[in-house]
C-alpha cells in the first residue's frame, strides 16, 4: 500500500491513504524514535470487520464508535472501531499539509495534518450525510503508541476518573510481566496535556475540554489479546465521550448529534519533546 509523507526537520509522518488513512509512522528525526506501534495494515473492510491484536497498529480514527453495538437511528448495527478504518479515504488539495476525507453513505469526515516545527496540528470536521436523518456519534482518536518499560504517564489536565470507572491503575509504563490491561476514562478540565516522558524524548497530546470533552486512556501490558501471545502497547486518547461504545454513550448522556448540513470541528496539537539534558 501505498505511504504519503510529510516532514520537516523535526517530525516525519506516513499515512496511508486506502486503510482508513491510517498514520503508521511517527517519527522524531531527532532521535530517530517512531511513536506508534509499528505493522502491516490488517483487516477487512466489511461492517462485519473486528478489530483485534493484528489490528492494532498505528494510528486511526474512531467514529460514529468505538465498540461495535447497535444504535436505532443509524439503522444497523455499528462496525467494530467505526466506520473509516481499512477503508478508502480520499484525498483533498491541502497545500503544505496532508488532508483526507472519509466519505460514507450517511456522514463524512476530515482530517488535515499540518506541521509546525515539533508540533503536528489535527484538524478534524464531521458532517451529516444528505438522508435528513438526525443521527448520534462519537469520535476518539486511536493512536497506539509505542512505549517503553520505566517511562512516565502524564496526565495534566485530566480527572474525575472515579466518575467514569476506575482511575489509570499506574502512571508508569510496565513491562509485560505486568500482565495489566485496562481502560480508563477522565474529564477534561480546560485543556489537557498528556503524553509519554522517557530516556530519549517523550510526546505530548493537547486539547480544548470545550471541543473534546474527555480522555481514554488504554494500557495493555501483558495478557492482551491473549495471555500466550500478549502485545505491549498503550493509548492516549482525545475522545468526546467516557465510553466504549455509542450505546454507552447515550446512556450516560455524552453522544453528540449530527443533523443534515451540520459540520463539527476540532483541533487536536501532539507534540514531540527532545531528550532532556542535565
């Protein structure tokens, strides 16, 4: 498959284009390091698709959900990780950036990814399809990182994760042995700031509470997706709603509304640090 690339002296991205324009590197030409779990893109494009351990690479988008369930409005049953993964996005005349949009039978979806020197700006639009139909979504960016045993979790900006389940069971990266898998989900309060601090550098997510209320946190450190052949791997994930799936979403209030002619916009800021020196 095909890889696009946008760089500059500090950052280099590849997205590829035809699997749901799933970015597969992130790389600091600092250090050399690549932040996202690396991979072939597996999967199939069906509604049927499941998203699973040879799935999980790189970084996608989550939308209308995350968790397959069936909502009444859409009409059917909701693809496992959404809609757009592994399927064909189309590409936009963005100068200086990298733009692609998904669009399907009942919405479409943008992403522009600019950079600005270390920082790599998202700017995401949603809209509603023609049909009339008002319909709930939810959106979480899934970008699957890459890290390391002994590095830090950072979580400014994020709390109230009591509210949602259970607070983030570690703040520090663990090795396998860990056998620690877990969901967790905060509130914004402001503008979040989260990321990884290790040895050689670290990565920093930002964003507005009032764009993208929420943040996920998934950390698979052993016994995931098998305890006999377990992955080591973990996200940080802008979300606008504490929840799984859609069909928690609405139970707990958090699900937005698109109506025909409706467009929603957010910006999501990841930035990658240096090393720190003494």
């Amino acid at each position: 498959m095909q890889r696009v690339t946008l760089s500059n002296d500090q950052v280099l991205i590849q997205v590829v284009p035809e699997f749901g324009a799933r970015v597969v590197a992130l790389i600091d030409r600092r250090s050399g390091r690549d932040w996202l779990i690396s991979g072939a893109c597996e999967g199939a494009a069906g509604d049927d698709a499941a998203y699973g351990g040879a799935e999980a690479r790189g970084w996608d988008e989550c939308a209308p959900t995350v968790a397959s369930c069936h909502d009444p409005n859409w009409g059917r049953r909701l693809r496992d990780h959404g809609d757009m993964w592994g399927r064909p996005w189309v590409s936009e005349e963005s100068e200086g950036a990298l733009t692609y949009r998904y669009i399907g039978e009942q919405f479409a979806f943008s992403r522009t990814l600019r950079l600005e020197g270390p920082k790599l700006l998202c700017d995401y639009e949603i809209s509603a399809g023609t049909s009339g139909t008002k319909l709930p979504w939810m959106w979480s960016q899934h970008l699957l990182l890459a890290t390391r045993p002994g590095e830090r979790i950072i979580l400014d900006g994020v709390s109230s994760w009591a509210e949602f389940g259970k607070e983030p069971a570690t703040t520090d990266v663990l090795g396998l042995e860990a056998g620690l898998v877990q969901k967790s989900y905060g509130k914004v309060t402001d503008r979040a700031s989260v990321g990884i601090d290790g040895s050689d550098g670290g990565i920093r997510l930002e964003w507005c509470d009032a764009q993208v209320p929420y943040c996920g946190v998934w950390m698979a450190f052993g016994n995931w997706p098998t305890a006999d052949n377990p992955l080591h791997q973990m996200a940080l994930e802008p979300t606008t709603a504490p929840s799984d799936d859609l069909e928690g979403a609405r139970l707990n209030g958090t699900e937005r509304w698109l109506e025909a002619g409706q467009k929603e916009h957010w910006q999501i800021e990841i930035e990658l640090l240096p090393p720190k020196t003494d």
